[in-house]
C-alpha cells in the first residue's frame, strides 16, 4: 500500500469515509488533506491577489462609512 501522503485526495477521502484508516494514518490522511486544501487557497489568492485588493478596499471603505455616519449622529 502506498504512504498516505502519496495517495490522491479522492483515494484519501474513501478511505477515510470507510474506515480503512485508523489511528495515526488517520490523523495524517486528515493533516494532508488540510494542508493541500491550505495550499490550493494560498495558490488560487496569489493568482488572484488583485480580487483581494477590491474586497480590502472595499471593506475599508465600508468601516470608513460606518464611522462617518456614527459621528454624524
């Protein structure tokens, strides 16, 4: 049988989902599958750090706002 880390995501999930995994392989199969997870949300953010600059500026603005309109109160 392969190491757990060298099995796929969808091979790791079976296993996982019918309990051919138990007690540390298990808790391994769960950190490998948090930390691809992990990497594939650091990937796609870094292809796409201009969406993340919209949102910021457009939270700061929202923040701006709210505490324009509770000094004017």
């Amino acid at each position: 049988m392969p190491k757990v880390h060298e099995l796929s995501d969808e091979e790791l999930r079976k296993k996982l989902a019918r309990g051919e995994l138990s007690g540390k392989k298990a808790l391994t199969a769960h950190a490998v599958l948090r930390r691809r997870r992990r990497e594939r949300i650091q990937e796609w953010l870094t292809r796409h750090s201009w969406l993340a600059a919209i949102l910021a500026a457009i939270g700061l603005a929202g923040i701006f706002a709210v505490s324009q309109r509770d000094a004017s109160e």
